[in-house]
C-alpha cells in the first residue's frame, strides 16, 4: 500500500499535469478533474506555487509556473529542441539574410543563448551562444515571460547592444513559450520593410518547432 508521503506526491503530479494540459484552470476544475477535494487541491497547488511550479493568476486560475517552464525548456534542450529548431532557423537566416538565434530561460530572470545560425552579410551580430541577457526590457524576455502571443513578435530597439534592433517571437507549447526564436538586426539595416519580413518568418518558423515538439 502507498505512504502517505507517496500518495501527497502522486496527488501533486495529478494536480501538475492537470495544470499544464490547460492553459488555464481554477481550483474547482483541478479538483474534478484529479479527483480531489477543493481544501485539498488547494493545499497542494500552493505548495506547487511556492516552488514556483504553478502560478495563480489575479482572476485564480492556475497556470504552468516560470521553474516548471525554464524545466520543461531544459529537458527540451537536451535534444529535441536545438534538434528540432536547426531546419526552421536555417530557412528563417535564408529568408532574412540576418543572425538567427534561439534562446530559452536562464537563471535569475535571464534568457541564455544556445543556438545561432548566421546570417548572410558581411556585417551581422556576432556569436552570442552561451550568452545570457535579462528579461526585463529585451524583446526575449518579454516572450520568455509569456508577454508575446503565440503568432505575435515582439521589437525592441538598442537595448542589451546600442544600434542593433531585436524582432523574438515564442516557441509555444500548451500555452507556454518553452523557447524563443530572435533576430538580431543592425538598426541601420532594419527598415520597415525588413522588420515585417522577419516578423512573418519568425512567426512561421516557430509554428513548425512547436508543431514538432508537439508530434504534429
């Protein structure tokens, strides 16, 4: 017969797959849908939320936590999602011409590097894997933090490096960005024109990582 301590962990899992499977679920739903009481769903989603796992909205739904994520991209990278990204990168830096990168949550609210295929000028970003960058104010971070709609891009001008423009864009799984996709452009080159041609290969590039990730 299972412990206690077994059935408060097996109880939890339930809860974490209920909460990922849905992008978003109030504690009624989680409690039928894992078969629990509403004081006990309760107790367990806060302990989830403590670590981080779940987070709990303003209106009260639950949804995957930023540790859950940042786990979730890790466990992708170990193959799958550099594997899967490197054909949808490599047609994005054909079709722009500029540096491609892919980036996923890093410690202490940073987005690290892990992946790059080089653009086609003689003058483009140089190497940035292995690099980390904060969220905060970079158009990674506000896809990394969910800011940015699954068929949106988000663009910002000279922030981590003066006169260079970022167009990133969410790799999105179940409703949560597991990794991003950016462009980093010389501002001087990024004109309207180019900014939407990136705009459209992101967006399309990031579809089909995420349809792969998916088994579609």
């Amino acid at each position: 017969m299972p412990s206690a301590s077994t059935r408060t962990v097996d109880r939890a899992l339930d809860l974490l797959a209920a909460v990922t499977e849905r992008s978003a679920l109030t504690l009624s739903d989680a409690a039928r849908q894992t078969d629990l009481a509403p004081s006990t769903a309760l107790r367990l989603l806060r302990s989830l939320e403590g670590a981080g796992l779940v987070t709990r909205d303003d209106d009260g739904r639950y949804r995957p936590g930023a540790q859950l994520i940042r786990l979730g991209a890790r466990a992708f990278t170990r193959e799958p999602l550099v594997e899967l990204s490197g054909e949808p990168m490599r047609a994005l830096a054909e079709k722009t011409g500029e540096s491609v990168y892919l980036a996923i949550p890093g410690a202490a609210d940073t987005a690290v590097y892990i992946a790059i295929v080089e653009g086609t000028h003689s003058v483009r970003h140089t190497n940035w894997v292995g690099r980390t960058v904060p969220l905060d104010g970079t158009a990674v971070g506000a896809v990394l933090r969910g800011e940015v709609e699954a068929d949106s891009v988000a663009m910002i001008k000279d922030t981590v490096e003066r006169d260079v423009t970022a167009l990133s864009a969410p790799i999105t799984v179940q409703g949560s960005p597991v990794g991003a996709l950016s462009t980093l452009v010389p501002t001087y080159r990024c004109t309207d024109e180019l900014a939407e041609s990136c705009r459209q290969a992101l967006v399309e590039a990031t579809a089909q990582i995420a349809d792969a990730l998916s088994g579609r």
